[in-house]
C-alpha cells in the first residue's frame, strides 16, 4: 500500500482572507487522502501596528492556536503549497523571511523533487496577484521543484481567471474568498496531491 502523500501549507495571513484560502487548501487535500499540516508563519509587524486594526488583532487571537511554520515541515512534505497577501506585487515579508531561512535545506539538496504550489489575495483588482505567484515560481525553480498550477484544467478557471494559483481580491479585507476563488484553491490542492502521488511512485521506481 502507497504511504500516504504529505502536504504542508504553509501562509501569511494579517486580517484571515489569506488563512480562509488556506483553509480551503488544508480541507481539499485531506479530502484527496492525503496527510495534511497547516502552518503560519512568524509575524514580523510589532504589537502596536496590530492592535491599531481591529481585524488583524481579532486575527492573531484567532489563529493564535496555530502552529508556526519550522523549515522541518518542508523537509518533511512531499507536497507544499505557499500562501500570502501581495505587497507591491510581491510575496509578504512575512512569508519571504520564511522563505530566506531554507537555505541549509536547499544546499543539501532536500527540497528539490517535491511538488510546489502558491495561492494569493490582493487589496485591490490586480493588485499584483499573477507577479507575487510567478515571484513565488522563482523560488521552486530555485530548489529544484516540480510547479503545478490550476491552468485551465476545469472549467470554473474560466470564471476564477487566474491560470497560476488561487487569488482573491478583497477590497482591503472587507470581501471574504467567494465560492469562486476557494474552488480554485480546492482545485489547486487536488491538483498537487495527484502530482505528488504520481512524483513519489515515479522517483520510487
């Protein structure tokens, strides 16, 4: 019997439209059978910046349960999928210092031959959605990852419009992901789960 497929999910999420997409991730690739973390990522921003917005403080206190995100949970994935909110067009800070902490992993060679995949939120309509997953790309090519994205795969990508991740606009905070956008990430997870299968019995044999 083939070992279950490892997810890890990992986001940045200030107000909860992000962790709301990475829900829908964490559930859809359970559903396809496999096993599944949910991590955030350290929060950078001092305590006075989050306590002036009430919805980012309601959303630390909700999360606060949370488990963050350690550079072993890649290590341990075969499958991880990345989520932020775009900052000028790139990935969050919060995310990026992740990221930038995963060198030793990468020297070893420990991150390459796994199956990578990104999600995203704006503020705004085309607020940088499509750079800030092409930026995140960069970085799988970097470790020697295999890129799997929605496409046009289902005919909903023809609604949802995005063929490089999941993305959502939210009019800074204030429109929660719609059926439309969480079916992207459902599909996306989908997606992922299949290719990692099909990569571990691929580098298995």
């Amino acid at each position: 019997m083939a070992a279950q497929t490892k997810v890890a999910v990992i986001y940045y999420s200030a107000t909860g439209i992000t962790y709301q997409m990475a829900q829908a991730v964490c559930e859809a690739a359970g559903d396809a059978g496999a096993d599944v973390r949910l991590r955030k990522v350290r929060e950078l921003a001092p305590d006075e910046a989050i306590r002036s917005n009430s919805g980012w403080q309601a959303h630390r206190l909700e999360t606060q349960d949370v488990p963050e995100a350690m550079v072993d949970d890649l290590a341990w994935a075969d499958v991880v999928i990345l989520g932020a909110p775009t900052r000028y067009g790139m990935v969050a800070a919060q995310l990026k210092q992740f990221i930038d902490t995963t060198g030793p992993l990468w020297a070893q060679g420990a991150l390459a031959n796994k199956v990578y995949s990104a999600f995203t939120s704006t503020a705004t309509s085309h607020g940088g959605q499509e750079t800030t997953l092409t930026s995140l790309f960069n970085v799988f090519y970097h470790w020697g990852g295999v890129v799997v994205t929605p496409g046009y795969t289902d005919t909903s990508q023809f609604i949802a419009g995005n063929p490089y991740g999941p993305s959502h606009t939210s009019n800074n905070g204030e429109i929660a992901p719609d059926a439309v956008a969480l079916g992207a990430c459902a599909l996306t997870a989908r997606r992922a789960v299949q290719m990692g299968a099909a990569l571990k019995v691929g580098l298995a044999g």
